[in-house]
C-alpha cells in the first residue's frame, strides 16, 4: 500500500476546534501541526517549528544574500566543513570555494540571482584543515529581499567511490591489453619448433595454425632445403 504524505496545517483559535473536526482534517489529507489561541502566536508557532527543522536538518542550508554573504546557516556547516558559522559569514562565501571552481560557480550564483535556478549544481569547499569537500548544490532566489536560499549536500564519499571505480575500470582495461598483447606473442620451441598454446599444451606449428587460423598445409619442399638437405641425403642413398 502507497502512503499517502498528509499536508500540515496551523490552525487559528482552536478553542472551538474539537475531536470531530480533527478527524474530518485528517480525512481529507490534512494533518493539524499545531493550533494556536491569536495569530501573533501562531507565527511564532511557524517560526519556531521552521528554525528547528533549520538547525537539525542534515543538509546544508544557507541564506545567501546578493552581495556574496552568508546571512544565515545551519549547524551542519561547522559540522562539514569545520569552520564556525560567524567565520564562514565574516567573507565573501567565493573565497571558500576550490580556486579551480570559482568561475563557473560565480556563472552559477549570476543566474540564479537573474531568477534562474541551480539544480544538481557541484563545486569544492574548504575545510578549516586544508582539505576541499565536493557539495551539490539546490537553489532558488528571492528577488524581493535579495537573498537566495540554497540547499547543500556533502557528496564528497560519492566522488571518492565514483574515481575510485574508474580507476579500477581503467586498470582492468589495461590488464586486459596486456593480456591482448601476451596473446600475440607465441611461445615456440629453439628446437623443435612446436609452439605452446593457451593451456600449456605443445603442438605442431601445423596443428596449431590449423586449430586458430582454419587454415590447411600443402606440404612441399623450398629450394633451398632441397639443395641443402635433400638432395645431399639422396646422393647418399645412392638414388641422386
């Protein structure tokens, strides 16, 4: 069975709100997160629920205002790339990012404050101990207050796997040209001339051309076998 995610709904001076009501809520898809006497306390109620999802959200959330500050973090920040949240808001947030990333991610941050939006975006950030962590950024702007609200998640474990099978990938292809390469080359005895194939078995040069090549042998003799051998041998025989 598919479950279906209810919408949360804050409701407004509740004192009439009872049982029955509730259940017909919910029967309709909605779920009451909070229910609050005056309006001025329900804002606070979405205030307060909204700063808590911000604060323990395992992502990376981040305001980001047009100037190039962070105006607002979440823990998960100091917890990824170990700098406090007051050092990373103190400069411009382009000096966080891998040198080698800055232009694209300043093409980047350009569109999105046009009203574009990043989907899927990726760059390199510092870390306090030198080192660069690979994050994938989600962001959309705010014209209006002149920030963007983004969304960042840590894919640097993602990246180290995704190099590490291409390399096992291009090693096996290496080991498999090598393999390739040995194959060319024949194993032939100094003496007899038999060459040893692939399990280790001696054949004749005839057989063993014959099993890979197809190819058949209408035996003959050269000249120069015929001046040198076969003739020499007749004439001792008597019949040359």
């Amino acid at each position: 069975m598919i479950g279906v995610t209810k919408r949360k709904i804050l409701i407004v001076g509740g004192e009439s709100v009872g049982p029955n009501a509730l259940e017909k809520l919910s029967a309709l898809g909605y779920e009451v997160a909070a229910i609050a006497p005056t309006e001025a306390e329900a804002i606070a109620t979405a205030v307060d629920v909204g700063d808590r999802f911000f604060e323990v959200s395992i992502d990376m959330l981040c305001f980001l205002d047009f100037n190039g500050y962070f105006k607002r973090l979440n823990p998960a920040w100091e917890r990824t790339l170990g700098f406090t949240r007051s050092e990373l808001m103190s400069r411009p947030f382009i000096e966080f990012v891998h040198p080698d990333d800055r232009e694209r991610t300043q093409k980047q941050n350009a569109d999105v404050r046009g009203g574009g939006k990043a989907l899927g975006f990726e760059n390199r950030y510092l870390c306090r101990d030198g080192s660069y962590r690979w994050l994938r950024w989600n962001a959309a702007p705010d014209s209006g207050k002149q920030v963007i609200y983004s969304v960042a998640r840590d894919i640097t474990d993602a990246k180290r796997a995704e190099a590490e099978r291409e390399q096992l990938v291009l090693e096996l292809q290496e080991a498999l040209n090598e393999v390739e390469s040995l194959q060319e080359i024949l194993p032939i005895c100094s003496y007899c001339r038999k060459i040893r194939d692939d399990k280790n078995y001696w054949q004749t040069v005839e057989s063993y051309l014959l099993k890979h090549t197809g190819s058949r042998f209408s035996h003959s003799i050269c000249p120069s076998c015929m001046n040198n051998v076969v003739e020499p041998e007749l004439r001792k025989t008597g019949n040359g």
